[in-house]
C-alpha cells in the first residue's frame, strides 16, 4: 500500500485534542476575576437582594466554573421506547 506524502495530510494541524482554547481560557479566567474581588461579591450581594442582574450573574457564573450538563429524558406512550420513523416528503404512510 502506498503511501500519502506528508503535504497532503492533516497532521500537527490545530490544537492538540483535549487542549482548551486560548480565547475560553482567556474568557473564564476573566470571569474568576471578576468573581472573586470582594467589591464585586458586595455589589452582586446588593443585586441579589434587590433582584436585578440575575441573567449576568448565570452567565458569569458559567464562564467561571462551566454550565451544568442538561439532562433530557424522553418517553414515548406508557414510558414504551419511542419509535422513530424517516420517510421520503413524498410519501404520505404512517409509520
């Protein structure tokens, strides 16, 4: 079997896998910042009891520290599995 030249392979291109990116790196260590200067913690503490900014303060808080996996369950009638039907747009059956 021959082999492929090295030029037309997509070796040591991009990141490595696993590697976080620069710019999230960037972003979340920005948002701790933030978070954790006291001044900061007094104000959100201030918003808080007044109810302002609560959409901020999720986000920040995403950024921080990352947002939680969303678990999503489905079911079909009386918890049997679901079925799943493909059919072409021109075909009128039921599944």
């Amino acid at each position: 079997m021959a082999s492929i030249p090295r030029n037309l392979t997509r070796a040591g291109k991009g990141r490595p896998a696993g590697a976080v990116n620069k710019t999230t790196r960037e972003i979340r260590d920005a948002a701790r910042a933030i978070l954790d200067r006291p001044e900061y913690r007094a104000s959100v503490q201030r918003r808080l009891d007044a109810g302002k900014a609560p959409h901020m303060e999720v986000l920040l808080h995403h950024y921080a520290f990352g947002k939680p996996k969303d678990k999503v369950e489905h079911s079909g009638n009386r918890k049997e599995p679901i079925q799943l039907c493909w059919r072409n747009s021109h075909d009128s059956s039921d599944c």
